[in-house]
C-alpha cells in the first residue's frame, strides 16, 4: 500500500479495519505513519492502540490519533453549523450501517438453523416439531431488533436525500453516505426476506400436518358425536316421572351407565384431538404476513404461501369453532353447572381474532415494519381484508 506521499485530509473512503490498521503501524516508519491519510484510519480506536507498534513508532501513532481527533472535532463542529445536529446525528447512523451487531446475530442463528436442516437432511433423521418451533422462535425474538434498525435506516436515508450540500465536496461526502445506507438496507431487507422464505418453508409443512390430522380426527370423531347424541337422548328418558318412581333402582343404574359411556366418549374425542394454540396461530399468521408483505419473498414462494394459508384459514377455524364446541359441549353436560350463554360467546372469534391481531401489528408498525412504514400499513391494511374474505369463504366450508 503506497501511503508515504498520501495527503492528510478526512474524506468519505472506506477505513481500514482495526487489524488491519494494527498490522499497517506495525509496519511502517514514523515519518510514514504521520503521512498516512485520515480517511483511512478506522473508527473508536481503543487508547492503548499506540501500544501495538514498535518503541520507535508510538509516538507518531499518538500523534497521528491526535491529529484525527482534532480534525474529526473541527470537521463536526462545521458540520452542525453548516446543516444542524439532526443531520449531523444521520450521518453518524450511516457511518456504522453496516456494523450491525443485531443483524450478525439474527443472520448467525439463521446459519445455524440452516446446519441444522442439512444435517437432519444428510442422516435422513426429521427434527421434532418442537425443537423446530424453538429454534424459529429464537430467531423470532430478534425481528422486532432487525426491523427497527431497517426502519431506522429508511428514516436516516430520507433525512439525508432531502439534504442540500453547500458545496462539492460536502455533495460527494453525502453521496457516499447515502449510498452506504442504501446498501444497508438493501443487506438488511435481503436478510428478513431469505428468513420469511425459509420459516415459510418450515412452517407450511406443520400447518399442513396439523391440518390432515385435524381431517383425520374429524372422521373418527364423527361416529362418536353420533354416539353421544343418542345416549344424552337416553339419559333424558331416564329423567321421566315414571321411571324415576316405579323402576328407580334399575334407572339409577342406567343413567350411571350411560353417564360412564359419555365421559368416556368425551375423552376419546379429547385424546385424540390435534391441539392448536393461540401461540401456534400468531406463529403462523406472522409467518404468512411478513412473507406475504415482502417483495423477496412474493414471488419465490407464491405456491407455498398460497397452500399455507388456506390451511391456516382452515386451522383457524378450527380453533374457534373447538372453543365453541368445547363450550356448547360443557353447556349441554348435565353434569356441569355453567352459563350457557357465556360459553356460546365463543363463535365468534375467527374474524375477531384476525381483527385484533393486525390492528396490534398497525400499532407496532416503527418496531414491526420495516422500509416505507406508510406504504406498509396501506399493503398491511389490503392484506387484512384479503385475508378476511378468504377466511369468511373458508368458514363457509367448515362450519
């Protein structure tokens, strides 16, 4: 690297990185290291850097990390008169874009979910549902991180686009800038678009189980709710005047037999019930939404994300019509006291439930949404009612 006849100055180039520059003190004279540019000298280096170099050099390192703080003060304190703190704040945000520690984390857990696969995939072993759910809710627990600082991102660049520089040189100093943000950004969104495609990916293929176990529990359960119905018809039989007064020994025993056989249909239908989760469902509604709102993932993943949701308007159903019958059920069981009216409030909660979830997510949306936050909430809001009257035409077929 040629240096010695480099100019001092500060400009927008790329600094070296710490080691880097480490390795170049190392290096070079003292006459050369007061003659390396100050563009090239990276960021928050540690006091004790001068440390690193030679006995001969440590002075001129000292020197030269005294030169660039003064240089950078004076430079700032220009800055702030010439277009004001709010501006200077942003060019600050663009110089450390592409650091994210929040985004390596999030794209490392990605990795190690994706060894994971490859590994189960390579010795033919599927990984259980639940450790699967688990590693995506790790990842999970980083999204509203990852998309704030998208968010955050957007807004720095739109502040610094609307900027007018004062001269030429203060123009290629916000190009370079915005361009570093913009390519941010760009790594960001490609990030979150590669996670929805592969979380779709996962999860499609549990909704769609969940869904053919709930079928196939559906069709044994059918003769059993057939069974109920006649014997809760006998046990009201055994209610009448006359079997109460004239046989009320041989009735006594009845009732307690056919009480024994409804519990016992009751549990079966219970044991073998696939469960769904309020927590299953915002799972798999975030999954489908945010694939269904990013443009990376769209047009990829069109087949899988119109199969997963059609069974999740089915599973979602599902899950309320279950409270419902639960409740009717507890309601109808002469064995139990409760308001029927109360547990028959259940009826209700597919659209409701789609309701609450996106205007929570509308609520969220600096944290939620990343890229043009307005344009979100439009796409958000046209989603909502796709997603409504898809579900209303579902119910049609289910319940």
């Amino acid at each position: 690297m040629a240096v010695a006849n480099a100019p001092t100055l500060i400009s927008e180039r790329q600094p070296l990185t710490l080691p880097q520059f480490v390795g170049l003190i190392k290096k070079l004279s003292p006459a050369k290291i007061a003659q390396l540019p100050l563009d090239i000298i990276p960021t928050n280096i540690p006091a004790d850097v001068a440390e690193h170099a030679p006995a001969a050099s440590r002075a001129a390192v000292e020197d030269l990390l005294m030169t660039i703080n003064s240089a950078h003060l004076k430079k700032r304190i220009a800055d702030v008169e010439n277009y004001g703190e709010e501006i200077v704040g942003a060019m600050d945000k663009a110089k450390t874009s592409c650091t994210s520690n929040t985004l390596r984390v999030f794209k490392n857990k990605i990795l190690t979910l994706i060894e994971l696969l490859q590994v189960s995939k390579k010795e033919d072993k599927a990984i259980p549902e639940q450790n699967l759910v688990s590693q995506l809710s790790s990842i999970n627990n980083l999204l509203i991180d990852v998309r704030s600082e998208s968010y955050s991102m957007v807004t720095t660049l739109d502040t610094l686009c609307a900027v007018k520089p004062n001269s030429e040189n203060d123009s290629k100093r916000f190009e370079a800038l915005i361009k570093r943000i913009k390519t941010a950004v760009t790594v960001t969104e490609n990030t979150l678009g590669e996670y929805y495609i592969l979380r779709l990916k996962l999860l499609s293929k549990i909704i769609s189980e969940k869904k053919k176990n709930i079928e196939a529990h559906e069709e044994t359960s059918s003769e059993h709710k057939k069974e109920l119905a006649i014997l809760r018809e006998e046990l009201d039989k055994t209610k009448g005047l006359w079997n109460r007064t004239i046989k009320r020994k041989s009735t006594l025993a009845e009732e307690e037999i056919v009480q024994n056989r409804i519990q016992e249909l009751i549990n079966e239908i219970n044991q073998s019930e696939t469960v769904i989760s309020e927590n299953d469902l915002i799972l798999w509604l975030d999954t489908i939404v945010d694939a269904s709102l990013s443009q990376r993932s769209q047009a990829r993943v069109a087949k899988s994300l119109r199969t997963a949701r059609i069974s999740l308007y089915y599973l979602l159903n599902r899950f309320c019509k279950g409270q419902e019958e639960s409740a009717i059920q507890i309601a109808q069981n002469p064995f139990i006291q409760v308001d029927p009216e109360q547990a028959i409030r259940y009826m209700l909660m597919s659209e409701q439930f789609i309701l609450d979830y996106f205007m929570k997510k509308k609520n969220e949306k600096t944290a939620w949404l990343s890229g043009a936050a307005e344009n979100k909430i439009a796409e958000l809001d046209s989603l909502q009612k796709e997603i409504l009257a898809e579900l209303k035409r579902a119910t049609r077929g289910i319940l």
